[in-house]
C-alpha cells in the first residue's frame, strides 16, 4: 500500500512537472518552436525521490516521504522540584500496585501473591518520557514490614486481594533506609510509570508466609529531586 501511495505521488509530481513547461518563441521564422521544460524552483526538492520512484526504488521513496513528515510537536512539560513538603502532593502510597504483580506457588504448593508495594506517581501526572533520564528522587523512610508465618493471625482473599489481621504478626523487620525513584518502562502490556519502591507486599493462602507494608507504618522523613513533567 505504501509503495502504491509512493507511486501514485510520482505521477502526480511527474505531471506537476511536467505541466510547468514553456514554449520557447522562435528567433527567426525558420526556426521551429521547442518545447522547453522549465522546472520551478520550488519542486526541485522532489528530484531525489522522483529520482527514486523512476529508478523503481520504492524503500528509498518511502524513506524520503517519511522523511518530509514534520517532527510531532511534543507537549509543554514542567520541571518540578520535590521537597518533603509536597512530595505527597505527587505521590500516594499504594500497596496493591498491579504494574509487576506476580504469582509463585511455594515448595508446599501454597499460592501467593506478590506486590512492589511503594510511592507511585498519582493519576493526573507523568513524567516527560524524553527526559526521563534526568528524574531524580530521593526518599528517606522509617517503616516496618509484618510477617506471618503458617497462616496464623491473617486471613487472606487473592482473588479479591485483600486481606485481614486476625492476630499478632510472628516478626516485624524495620527499615530506616534512602530510596531512589525509577521510572519503569521496559515491563511488556504495562505503561511506563514512576515509583519509589519501598517493599513486597506477598500475601498467601493455607500455611504460606505473608508480609504487609502497611501504610500506618510509614513514617515520611524527607523527600528531595526534581521531575520533568508533562502539563
């Protein structure tokens, strides 16, 4: 479809071309007029692709069509500085994300859900794809991660993904730790989007082990960087 499209441009340059011709008017009676083909100056920038349609070459035409398109006009994006005082205005925590959600199965056959829970850009804001590179944010966290063993003292809905505490956790691991934004665009079916991880969220069923990053137990201690945003 595309070298036809190329093609039928060809024809329509060629008689554009051809069209533009002028007839010389002769010097003396015995002459004999000469059709003379004046080519205006403003279609001589087709000559290599008229070039290349005559030569049969309908890979070289389409690379000189696309290459007249006009770049796309990128849309206006702002830079924004993150401090601790607004990073939430930017960010939420979520725990459930479904970018990267994955399912195992452990040696006892228990299934298990597993989330990247952490703060991920809100709705309403993305990032500037082609200065992604140049996002950076720095969070500093205290939290504490929950673990469940065997069951006990959680009850758990993978379908639903959801959970309820029952009961005390077996162990509480704290963290006191800097995280560094990323922005993910390599995961197939998924949309790029930007995150600071802090930790999994894994809920399984029977006996499986469980562990929660529950909000409650974040504390905020600082937040720094810059984003380039798309308005």
């Amino acid at each position: 479809m595309k070298k036809m499209t190329a093609f039928a441009l060809a024809l329509v340059l060629l008689f554009t071309l051809c069209a533009c011709g002028e007839t010389a008017v002769p010097e003396t009676e015995n002459e004999v007029p000469v059709e003379v083909q004046e080519v205006p100056e403003q279609y001589t920038k087709y000559e290599d692709l008229v070039d290349a349609l005559e030569a049969g070459d309908y890979d070289a035409a389409l690379a000189i069509i696309d290459g007249m398109k006009p770049a796309p006009e990128l849309p206006p994006m702002v830079e924004v500085q993150i401090t601790t005082e607004n990073f939430l205005d930017y960010f939420e925590f979520v725990e459930f994300p479904e970018q990267a959600r994955r399912e195992e199965t452990d040696a006892d056959g228990n299934a298990a859900l597993i989330m990247r829970s952490g703060y991920y850009l809100k709705d309403g804001y993305t990032v500037a794809a082609e200065r992604a590179g140049e996002c950076s944010v720095q969070v500093g966290l205290k939290y504490e991660i929950l673990m469940f063993s065997e069951g006990k003292g959680i009850k758990t809905d993978l379908e639903n993904v959801s959970y309820e505490v029952t009961g005390k956790e077996d162990s509480v691991f704290e963290g006191d730790k800097m995280l560094e934004g990323r922005y993910i665009s390599y995961l197939p079916d998924t949309e790029p989007y930007y995150c600071v991880y802090v930790s999994d969220t894994r809920l399984a069923e029977n006996t499986g082990f469980s562990t929660l990053i529950p909000e409650d137990k974040i504390e905020l201690v600082s937040a720094s960087g810059t984003l380039f945003l798309y308005e």
